[in-house]
C-alpha cells in the first residue's frame, strides 16, 4: 500500500455494501450461485478486474474465499482464468514470500 492510500478498513466502512467493488462501488459481476458477501478489489482497470472475495453459495449455504480475474470482451465483464477457493492459503506465507520477491527482483 503506498503512503496516503486507504487501508482496506477505511475502504470497507466507506462503501455502501459489501457485495460492491470496493474502487469503483460496481457490483461484482458474479452468477446466481454465488451471493458476494464481501469483497476487495486487487487491481481494477478498464479491461481487468481482480478481486478476493467471501462468497456464500446458494445451495448449500457455505461460504468460501475466492480469488477472481475478470476481463472485459464486448463490453461484459467475463470470468477470466482465475475462479478458485484461497480458503486453505497460509496467506501470511502468501504475503511473505510476494514481499521478498518483489524486494529481491526490485518489483
């Protein structure tokens, strides 16, 4: 996060509800099985869209993290490649590891 930017705290309060982008206030743009439960945008542009989301599926009530990329092909996001559960990461060792290699490799 660079100096000035607003945590995903101060995001989350701010927006209106949690099921909407947390940038642009958009809606995620997911089917009816899964209902957003909340959201945080990991980088959003005009073409692509990445976000982490908790997601509650509609038949069985469970809810699961999830990491999304979408893309925009005739003016419609569309699911990229990226639609999978995150839920058993170790996101600590994710974050930690993404932090050395980026100080490693200057990124």
């Amino acid at each position: 996060m660079n100096e000035g930017e607003p945590t995903y705290e101060e995001l989350a309060a701010a927006k209106d509800a949690d099921s909407v982008s947390t940038e642009s206030k958009e809606p995620y743009p997911l089917g009816e099985f899964y209902k957003v439960v909340e959201g945080y945008d990991i980088h959003k542009s005009s073409q692509m869209w990445e976000a982490i989301l908790v997601v509650e599926d509609q038949k069985a009530h469970k809810k699961h993290l999830r990491l999304y990329k979408w893309v925009k092909r005739d003016g419609k996001w569309k699911v990229d490649l990226a639609r999978f559960s995150i839920g058993f990461w170790d996101l600590e060792a994710v974050v930690s590891a993404i932090r050395v290699m980026k100080a490693k490799y200057q990124l």
